[in-house]
C-alpha cells in the first residue's frame, strides 16, 4: 500500500532549527514521505495562545502574529485587491514555503501548501466592512465573509500566487467556511446550536448574494433569528442547566429541517462555498491540475458536489473505530472520496496509536498527516517511523 505520510509544520520552526536540521528529523528519524508548511497562519492574542516547543533548538515557546503569510508575496497578483498580505516581521519576513521546497527537492519529498484562508484576526479587525456580520449585528474581528468582493478576492490572488510560483504538490485548506473564533458572549445561553447561529453572516454582500441565487432571504433571517430570540429569552435556571450541558438541545442539522428559512441558509452558505472553490479552480489554471487539494469534512457540505474541487476529505477521529465509522459514511454519500487522516500528537487530545495506523489501512485512506512537527517530543519521530511500518507490511 502506497501511503503519503507528512506533518504540519509551522514556519518559526523552519526558521529557528534550519531547513536541513528539520528534514532531517522528518524524513530520516520519523520515516515520513512529505510535509505540510504554513504558507498563511493565524495567531496572536486574545484568541490564541502560544506554542511550547519541545525539541526547537533556539526558544521553548513561541506567539505567532495573527493573520501574516510566510511566503514572498508577488505584488502583481494583488494589484487590483482592496485587501493586501502581510509578511511577518517576527521572523523578518522569512520565506518559509521557499525554504521548504527547496530543502524538499533535495530530499525528494512532496511538499504541500497548508492555507489559513478565511480566518484572519488581523485583516477582518483592520477591514471590518470585509467581515462577518453576526446575527446580533456585529462585525467578527477573526474571520472575513466569503460573500464579500474584496474577501474572494484576496484568497483568490493568494492561491494563484502560491500555485503560481512555488513547487507545491498539493494545497491544504483550512477555514474556509462561515465562522468566529470568538468566545461565545458572555450572558448568552451555550449550547452546539446558538455556537452555529453566531457563525452565520447577515452582511448586504450575503443578503444580495443569496437574493441572486434565488432564496428569500427575508424567510431565512426572520427563521434563524426566532431560534436566536428563544436563547436570547430563555429562564435562567433554564439557560444554567443548558449552558453546564445538563439539557439536551436540539441538534443544529434538526433545526434547520424544521423551518425552511433555516434550512436554506444552511444551503446558501454551502452553495457559496462551492461556488468560492469552483472560482479557486479556475485561478489555478492548467498549473493547478497537478495540486490537489485537502479540506476538512464537513457534513453540512454536500460532498458530492465536492468531486472535482476537492481530491481529499479531511478527517480527525479520537479512535480508531471512529475512523473506520466515518470512511463509511463518507463514502456511502460520495463513493469515490479520498480520505486524508489527521492524527493528533498534543498532550489531552493526542489520538496516535499502533491501533489508528491499523485503521487507516483498513480505511485506505490515502494521506496520513501528523500535527504537528514542532509540538511532538524527540521521541514522536521514533514511534511515528515503528508505527508506519505496518502500512508497508
């Protein structure tokens, strides 16, 4: 069984140990066959943390700054962009997908591109007409809407740039959705469905976009806010027990197919990401029929009308039956998927076993990535290396 197996690795490390240095470790001590760098990331507080890095040869613990990319930008893809990239100035500017591919090359190994693509806690803080609009009418300093004209834009011109001018195999895609990072409001009843409701965008770009598709966009904001009024309304004793997990709620998904209006704003916001992904296609050209492209699973998605935009369907399991669950369910609604497997090596979360990479095999799922390079312990590389030998068996 052929099998890409590769980490995430994030740019401070690349720079701090030293492409060889890192190669090394990913090629030669922990077995693998290719590697993910951030070409965008996000980061910076209040909405993210720090990293402690174990095995970094220069600091224990890193900040990112939100919102900047690690790439050269080529100034002629943006020229007609509102919104513009912004290069690192912790790491002075550093070209990390430049020193990636080439230190690669030598090692003979793929090298993907891993995108942060609409989460930016800096460009939707600095630009908040480019933002989403939230359903309590505010505008979310994390994330840029989808819908608005300069935000396609901006992604736009970052994926042609990058497929355009750097050696990538593939590209990885992350947080292209509706969404926030916020921390969910501070009074407002918690639960999984006023956490989705917060992610929608009521902006004039999406209000005019869904108009163009053909929804009643007046059916749908009226339906999505009365669920909101319900939480907005509810007892407190009763929003306490709900807000501790005490109550079980309605699910987001049966919601939306109670109430039509509901139920086409999930369909709207699918239809315009599948229409962002087809517009990606199209900037990529005839270079980009040779990238691939990685994204999350997402069932609110419809994966069939993925078949052609996305090569590899993104899953996380924290088991391994719940591995071989989901590739069954994924390809009982689109038979032809592949998959790609993201395995977890952080302390409270980490879900590497000899017992997933059995799983994975059963699954056939195609790509193995390990998250992430910089995080693991000395030691990951070993037992990674052990553990992917019982794909080659």
């Amino acid at each position: 069984m052929t099998i890409i197996a590769g980490v995430y690795l994030h740019p401070w490390d690349l720079f701090d140990d030293g492409p060889k240095t890192v190669l090394n470790n990913i090629v030669d001590k922990a077995g693998l066959n290719s590697l993910t760098i951030a070409a965008t990331y996000h980061g910076g507080p209040p909405f993210r943390g720090g990293f402690f890095l174990q095995h970094n040869l220069r600091r224990k613990f890193y900040v990112p700054e939100a919102g900047v990319v690690y790439f050269t930008p080529h100034l002629e893809y943006y020229c007609k962009t509102r919104l513009k990239p912004i290069r690192s100035r912790q790491l002075d500017g550093y070209d990390a997908l430049d020193a990636a591919t080439r230190e690669a090359k030598e090692s003979g190994i793929p090298v993907f591109a891993w995108i942060i693509c609409l989460r930016n806690e800096r460009l939707a803080a600095e630009n908040p007409e480019c933002a989403i609009k939230n359903i309590f009418g505010a505008r979310d300093p994390t994330w840029l809407c989808p819908n608005n004209p300069d935000s396609r834009e901006y992604f736009l011109a970052l994926i042609e740039d990058i497929v355009s001018n750097y050696d990538v195999s593939g590209l990885e895609l992350e947080s292209l959705s509706f969404g926030s990072l916020l921390p969910h409001p501070r009074g407002l009843t918690y639960d999984a469905l006023t956490a989705e409701l917060l992610k929608m965008c009521f902006c004039d770009n999406c209000r005019k976009t869904a108009k163009d598709m053909g929804y009643d966009w007046e059916i749908m904001e009226r339906d999505v806010k009365e669920v909101m009024k319900i939480y907005m309304n509810m007892e407190p004793v009763v929003a306490d027990a709900i807000s501790r997990g005490k109550i079980s709620t309605v699910p987001f998904i049966q919601m939306a197919t109670q109430m039509k209006g509901f139920e086409d704003f999930m369909k709207f916001q699918a239809d315009t990401l599948i229409q962002l992904l087809s517009e990606m296609r199209e900037k990529m050209g005839r270079q980009g029929e040779k990238i691939s492209v990685s994204m999350l699973c997402d069932f609110l998605l419809p994966l069939k009308r993925l078949k052609g935009l996305v090569n590899y369907l993104i899953v996380n399991p924290t088991t391994p039956e719940q591995l071989i669950y989901q590739a069954s369910i994924i390809r009982l609604i689109s038979p032809d998927a592949n998959l790609q497997l993201d395995i977890n090596m952080l302390p409270g979360t980490r879900n590497f076993s000899l017992g997933m990479i059995d799983a994975a095999r059963k699954a056939d799922v195609k790509i193995i990535n390990f998250y992430n390079y910089g995080n693991m312990h000395a030691k990951d590389f070993d037992e990674i290396k052990m553990a992917l030998t019982r794909i080659k068996e």
